[in-house]
C-alpha cells in the first residue's frame, strides 16, 4: 500500500509530456493545447490563404481565366469561413490557452478534459467542411454570411456538412469560453484583483461571454436552416409563409458580437505589447476595462447595420445608425490610450511593437470606414461593394491578425526559451504591411467606383485596381510562409531566452524561467502591484 | 521640426482630399439626381472629417514614434491616467458624432419621402436576370419584360475583344422619363437579389416574399448602369441593370408604341410555326433563359442543374416536358417559366431542347399545344 502511494507520490514529481503522439492526443495540459491550437490555426489560415489567391489569380484580370463561376462562390465562401472559424477565432483560444493560467498565476486551465476536447472537435468539424469541395456539386458557395433562401432551398447537398462542422465549431467555442470564465473567475492567485487583472484576460473575460450568448443564436441559425431543407419546415421560406429577413436578423445578432469577439483580444493583446515596449505602465488602465466592456454591450444592439438595404421602416434605420456611431466613442478612448502610453515613454522597435503600432494605425483606418458605413444614407451606395471588403479586412488582417503576429513574437521566448531572429522578423513585418495595404488599400476605390462584392468578373473600369490587389495578395500570402521558416528556425536554432525576455515586459508569466516549465505556478505566487500593473 | 512636421502632414492632407475629391474614378459618383448628390455630399463631409481626425490622431502617434525612442536617451515618463483627459476624448468625439448625425438623419428623410408618384415599376430579380413590369391600369399592367445581360460568353472567356460595358450591356433596357417621380416597387423570385443604380444613390435588396420601395426623379437624359449587389448564385456578377432615362415626349411616345407592338405580338401567339422558326426561335430563347443552368451545349452542371442533351424528359412525352417547363419543379432552381415566357416562346425553347445537342425527337410543339396544356390544367 505505502509502496503504492509511494509511486504515485513519485510520478507526480516527474510529471512531464507524455512520449510522441499520446502527448498531444490525450494532452490536458494547458500549454500543450495551446500549442496545438496555435498550430492548428496556422494550418487554416495557409488554406484560407491558398483559398484568397485562387480568388485573387481570378481577379488579376477582367474575364473567367482560372476557375467558373460556381467555384469562385465556393472559395469566397470557404476563405471566409476557414479565416474566421478556423484561423482567428483558434488562434486566440491558443493564445488564451498559453497565456491566461499564466497572468492569472494558475497552475492549469479550470477544466483540463474538457480543454483537450474542445480542441480536438476542431480538426473534425473542418476536415468535414473541406471534405465538401470534393464532394458532388461543390462546396458552400452562399457567401460566409450564408443569407436563406440562396443556403437552404437553392444550396448544393453539400450544405448539410456545413451545417454540422458548424455546430461542431460552436460547441467547441462554447466549451473553450466556459473554461476561460471558469479560470479567470475561480483560480487568480491571492491577491489578483479583477482590476489588477492583464488587459488580455480581461479582454478573453468578456470575449468568453460574448461567444457564450452567440454561439448559440448561429447554432438556432443553422438549426433552422436543416429543417428548411431536410422537414420541409418553412423558418426562411417566403412561398411557406418564412422570411428570408429574419435569417439575417438571426445571423447577424451572432455575427456582429462575432466581429468583437475577433477583435477584443486583440486589443489585450496591442495593451500589452505597447505598454512594454514603451517601458511606460498602460494609460488609462480602468477606462480601457470599461471600453472593452461598452463596445461589447453596444456590439448587441447594433447587428441591423449589416441590413441597412433590407428595407426596414425609417425608425428602425435611425436606432441602428446611431447606435453603431456610438461604437466609435469607446474605440476612440482604446486608441487614444494606447497613443498616450506611448507618448513620452523610451520606445524601441522590436518586432513585436512593429506590429503593434501598425496594428493601432490600420485599425484607426479600419475604424473609420466603419465610421463611413454607420451613415445609413451613404451606406447604400457603399454596401456590398469593395468599399465593405477594403473596411472589414483593414480590421481583421492588420487588425486581428496583425495582433496575433505580434503575440506570437512578444511571448515565443516565454513559449520556447529561445529568442527569435529580429531581423528576419523585421523583414516579415514589413512584407506583411507593404502586402495587407497594396492589397486592401485599392479595395476602397474600386468600391467607391463601384465594384459589388462576390463577383468572378468585373467591367473594364475596375480593371487596375483589381490588378494592384492581386499583386499585393501575392506578396502577403508569400510572406506568411516566410513567417513559417521564421519560426521553425527560430524554434531550432535561437538564441536562449533570458526569463524577462524584454526589458519592459510587465505581468506574472515573466517571472516564470523561460522557457515555461510544464507545470507552473503549482503554488500561487505572490502577486506585487509593480508586477500586475506594470 | 514640430512645424515642418506639422506642415508635411498638412500638406499630405490637402492632397489627398484634393486628389480623392476631383479623380471621379478614386471616388463615389456624383450621380445625377437630388439625393445622389445630396448622398454624396454627405460622403464627402463624413470622410473629411475622418481625414481630419486621422491626421491629427496618427499625427500624434506618428510624433511620438520619432520623438520617445529610447535611442534618444529619452527617459519614460510615469504619468498612467487622466480623468480630465478621458473625459475629454469621450466627449468631444461625441460631439462629433452629432455633427456627423445631423446631415445623415436629414437625407435619410429625404430619402423616405415616398409617395406622390407619377408612375410605378415592378422590378423582379430572378436568378439571373431582371423582370420590369409598368405598373399602368389604363394597360392591365401588360407591358413586362426581361432584362438580360447580352455580353456574349467570347467575351467572358477572353475569346474575343472585351466591349466597352463589358457586363454592363443587357438585351432591354427599362426606360423611365426625365422629371418624374417614378417608383420602383422591388422583389424576387427565387433567391437575394438587390437593385442597384449609382448614379441614382438608390439600392434596394430584392427579397422574395416582400416589396421594398424606392423612387427617383432624374433631370438628365442618359444611360445609366449598375450591377446586382447581392450575392445571387453562380451568375451573380452578370446581372446588370441598365436604365435608359429619356425626355418625356419621348418616352411617351416610345410607350405608346411599346405597348402596341406588344398587343400585336399577343394575337399573333398562337399562330402554328415550322419547323425551322421553332428552332430559330428556341435557340435565342433557349439562349437567353435556360443556358445559365443548362449550359450552352445542353451538358448541364451536375448535379445541380440536369443536363438537356441525353435527358429523359426531353426525350419523353412533349406533354410532360412542356409542364414540367411551364410549371417548374417546385422547391428547385428549375423556375415555372409559363410566368416568364409567352406560348410561342415556350414551344419553341420546348421543340428546341426535343431536337437539338443530340436529342433527336422529332415531334412538334405549337404555341396551340402550350395554351390547350395551360388552359386543361
Ligand atoms: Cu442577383
């Protein structure tokens, strides 16, 4: 008996990642999903990316050169999809994976089987998704949005599998969110106050609840959308008495919170990056928590602004334009503290802090688009054109992705131990800036000029435009790869990491070696206002 | 170096609004009504404010960026909150924001201002082409036609020399006089669509089930285009819409005889036809409002749309296959195009898909056929 008791006692102590691919099938250890999160977005997002060229390569030039019609719709749809589901939304679980036990001083996620589980779901639900490009009649070829009736009586049989990856997506997500609460809530280490929280985890805090009141609204979506097509059921069928309407109500009452949900951790993750790199603590550390926590109410009662040409009554159309002017004003306080950290700090200009500050300025141009779209009146000359296009990548690409990058560069020597290589990460970064704006950057004139959305083929005026985009997706899509070696070198051959891998680099995960031990912070540690508040 | 600095972002400023306002092809169009104008206007007010606020914004974090480096020797500053200055970046961009409101709520008005119309359209997206019916009683409503891109598919597939409104060019265009407020009563048949004329600032979705209204008064005489704008199917970039506005007297005069030609056309429906004006008739037909699915070959797109060439209703009882066209197969893309077409159009596109991409039928279909089948039913 004592023996036993023994062993186990002894096992505990060695406790280290199991041996080759058990260790990662069967893995509860919150670095562990981390990773495979990471990795897993990383794959989606070269896919989504292959997916963008074959769209770009058809628009270099006016005419069908590469690809018909019916599987142009099949890529857009499918990119959209794979971004947003597969690239963005992982990415940041990963992140949260990594980071949040860490800055709360935890020694793992709250619910460790359920983390394993909520990963693993995903490699099904997209391997099932992209399993229907090959299937008879194509793939979704209904947009991302996936409007009703052109998704339900009018969609290839494929769209069954779409709905099911889509339920599996959001199981996932809603696990993921329920673990990520659970932690913050219940396992801060003594002394960690919500308002000594990090930024990230305040932000993944309110984005967890944000994905926890909407993930569910899509799954009713889709739901729906099955029973149209298999039960003769008539939700989104005008000839049964359904409205196309309400399927876009329904959708967007998920999607637009979806939208902050890709981009409220980023802002966490920009409040870190600048503030250590400006070797200043945060500006304005309380109205940055209730900026994040306004812009999430507002992202509730805001959704009709993706409908203005739906055609609703005058009333309706002055609530939602107002009410998605008003998103501006928290945006605006986000920004300008950031600004503010940044005046008269020391700054340098590692990778990490290049991104960031390019994230802050294409966000801004980001913003104002959107500012632009609010205007109802203006807005249905703009909806539908390039102009939307140019305005949602500005957010998302420099906006989310650009976030992601940068994290990734701010805690891989916390990560691996090893520091990566600055100047090949400085050339990355400025491929990707030159490629995200040579390639979105024209997207605003030719939606200006008038270039709809979704189009294979496009009238002669368009013609250059269209061509300085491709060029410009070309280059980012190559410099994503290049991205790839930057991190496999650095993986194999950086140089060792000091355990504050930068000198202003504020928060509990610093205190810890680098690299991180499997298991940290078994004991809580001792939280200090310098080190929490930076 | 401040006011050097200050000056450049000026300058660069100036320029590009500069630049942005008069390049028409950088920026939305002018258009040629009250309310385009009125909408781009509003554009124009909104975007120089955001230039404004942009420039000043990253002006200063641009500043910074060259001021606070580290390589300066410069020593971090402690401050980390303001209560002053976060009240004032919450208010004062609020007051912006109701400048910015006002003018917008005041179009937007503007734009409801429905009623009082001296003529009405219906305009029915289809996937993937547009109907335009002249709502007009003294008419029974009779005068209703298809408008359907005409960019031949050479073009497409870069067979021959791109025209100059490559895509933009239909069979029909809808004419509308100058100087009256028409109304444009919008729906769909079948999928999304929505209706969309630039140079008028008005768009509207096309959603089956429902009737969304637009109008316009347009003063110059001219032709106008636009595309579907929204996401419709396999042919959705190759929707057009073209409007053709003309002086009253003119237009009056073109309706008058639009709808005599019309008239005509009807009594002469029934009439038998050979052989070869049925295939004549039945390609263009066939052209026009099967091949987008169908294919030009007959080969379809499997599995979604069948192919004709081989298929066992073109081959087999004539009645069952001119149903099936006149009636459509519910809960499918296959429309019921006994709405669409008229009874020699139908025949013809019948007789043609009997006899042609292989099949071999032989037998006939008269316009007689399509009204006995409509009127036993
Ligand atoms: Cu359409």
């Amino acid at each position: 008996m004592s023996e036993v008791i023994h062993a186990d006692h002894h096992d505990d102590h060695a406790h280290g990642p199991a041996k080759g691919l058990k260790r990662w099938l069967f893995t509860t250890n919150h670095k562990d999903i981390g990773t495979l999160y990471l990795w897993f977005s990383f794959a989606m997002f070269l896919i989504g990316g292959v997916l963008a060229l074959v769209i770009r390569a058809e628009l270099f030039q006016p005419g069908l050169q590469f690809v018909q019609p019916e599987f142009f719709n099949q890529m857009t749809t499918n990119h959209g999809l794979i971004m947003v589901f597969g690239a963005i939304m992982p990415a940041f679980v990963g992140l949260a994976n990594w980071l949040v036990p860490m800055q709360v001083g935890a020694p793992d996620m709250a619910l460790p089987r359920m983390n394993n589980l909520s990963f693993w779901i995903l490699p099904f639900a997209f391997g099932m998704m992209i399993s229907t490009l090959f299937m008879e009649g194509g793939g979704p070829n209904f947009g991302w949005t996936f409007y009703a009736p052109l998704s339900t009586t009018y969609a290839p049989p494929s769209v069954t599998y779409f709905i099911f990856a889509v339920h599996l997506m959001g199981a996932s997500s809603i696990m993921g969110s329920i673990n990520i609460i659970a932690t913050i809530l219940n396992m801060r280490a003594p002394g960690m106050t919500l308002m000594k929280m990090p930024m990230f985890v305040w932000t993944w805090l309110i984005t967890a609840y944000l994905l926890i009141a909407v993930m569910p609204v899509l799954a009713g979506a889709v739901t729906m959308m099955l029973f149209d097509i298999h039960f003769n059921t008539s939700f989104f069928n005008a000839a049964g008495g359904g409205d196309p309407v309400m399927f876009q109500h329904i959708l967007w009452f998920f999607g637009h919170p979806e939208v902050y949900i890709m981009i409220l951790p980023a802002f966490g993750i920009v409040s870190h990056i600048i503030p250590a790199f400006a070797r200043k603590r945060l500006f304005g550390y309380t109205s940055m928590v209730y900026a994040v926590a306004s812009i999430a109410f507002l992202s509730f009662i805001v959704w009709a602004h993706h409908m203005f040409t739906v055609g609703m009554p005058l009333a309706g159309q002055l609530f939602f334009m107002y009410s998605t002017m008003l998103i501006a004003v928290p945006t605006g306080v986000k920004v300008f503290n950031w600004i503010s950290t940044m005046w008269r700090g020391s700054m340098t200009f590692e990778t990490p802090m290049l991104f960031a500050i390019a994230f802050v300025v294409l966000f801004t141009m980001g913003g104002f688009s959107g500012l632009m779209l609010a205007i109802t009146p203006v807005d249905y000359q703009y909806h539908d054109t390039y102009f939307v296009v140019a305005h949602f990548h500005y957010v998302l690409v420099p906006g989310a992705l650009f976030s992601i990058i940068a994290a990734v560069y701010f805690w891989f020597p916390k990560w691996t131990g090893k520091m990566y290589d600055e100047t090949l990460g400085k050339i990355h970064f400025w491929l990707s800036f030159v490629g995200v704006n040579v390639t979105f950057f024209p997207q605003h004139f030719s939606g200006l000029a008038g270039m709809p959305r979704r189009i294979p083929d496009y009238p002669l005026q368009f013609a250059d435009f269209n061509m300085i985009s491709s060029v410009g997706a070309f280059i980012f899509g190559l410099s994503q790869v290049f991205f790839l070696y930057v991190i496999i070198k650095s993986i194999r051959s950086g140089a060792p990491a000091a355990d504050r891998s930068w000198e202003g680099a504020k928060g509990l995960e610093w205190t810890l070696p680098s690299p991180a031990p499997y298991h940290s912070f078994t004991h809580p540690p001792v939280v200090k206002d310098e080190e929490v508040l930076g | 170096m401040k006011h050097q600095l200050l000056r450049i972002f000026g300058g660069i400023a100036a320029l590009l609004s500069a630049g942005i306002a008069t390049a028409d092809e950088l920026n939305l169009r002018v258009g040629v009504t009250d309310i385009s104008r009125q909408v781009y206007d509003l554009h124009m007010t909104i975007f120089l404010i955001c230039v404004a606020i942009g420039v000043v914004v990253l002006g200063v974090l641009f500043w910074s960026v060259f001021a606070h480096r580290k390589s300066k020797g410069v020593e971090p500053a402690t401050f980390h909150e303001s209560t002053k200055l976060e009240l004032a970046w919450t208010i004062v961009p609020t007051l912006i924001l109701i400048v910015m409101a006002i003018p917008a709520t005041q179009v937007l008005v503007a734009m409801y201002d429905t009623g009082g119309e001296d003529m009405s359209i219906e305009v029915r997206g289809y996937q993937w082409k547009w109907q335009y019916k002249y709502l007009d009683d003294d008419y029974n409503n009779t005068l209703s036609f298809f408008s359907v891109m005409s960019t031949p598919r050479d073009e497409i597939y870069n067979q021959s020399a791109k025209a100059e409104n490559y895509l933009l060019e239909v069979d029909e265009y809808l004419r509308i006089p100058t100087n009256r407020k028409v109304r444009f009563l919008i729906t769909a048949e079948d999928v999304i669509h929505a209706w969309w004329v630039p140079d008028f600032g008005i768009k509207r979705d096309a959603v089956p089930g429902m009737l969304n209204e637009l109008w316009t008064i347009v003063e110059e005489p001219g032709i106008y285009r636009g595309q579907c704008t929204e996401l419709c199917g396999k042919d959705h970039g190759f929707m057009p819409i073209v409007l053709e506005v003309m002086p009253e007297a003119e237009f009056d005069a073109w309706y008058a005889s639009r709808v005599t030609s019309e008239s005509v056309r009807q009594e002469s429906i029934a009439d038998a036809l050979t052989h070869e004006e049925l295939m004549a008739q039945g390609e263009a037909v066939y052209g026009t409002y099967c091949a987008s699915c169908h294919l030009a070959n007959g080969e379809g797109v499997a599995p979604v749309f069948p192919a004709i060439a081989g298929s066992a209703v073109a081959q087999g009882p004539r009645d069952d296959h001119l149903s099936l066209v006149i009636n459509g197969v519910a809960g499918t893309a296959m429309q019921a195009f006994g709405k669409q077409l008229d009874s020699a159009q139908l025949a013809s596109v019948v007789h043609y898909q009997r006899n042609a991409f292989g099949n071999d039928v032989g037998d006939m279909s008269q316009p007689q056929d399509v009204i006995n089948l409509s009127n036993g039913q």
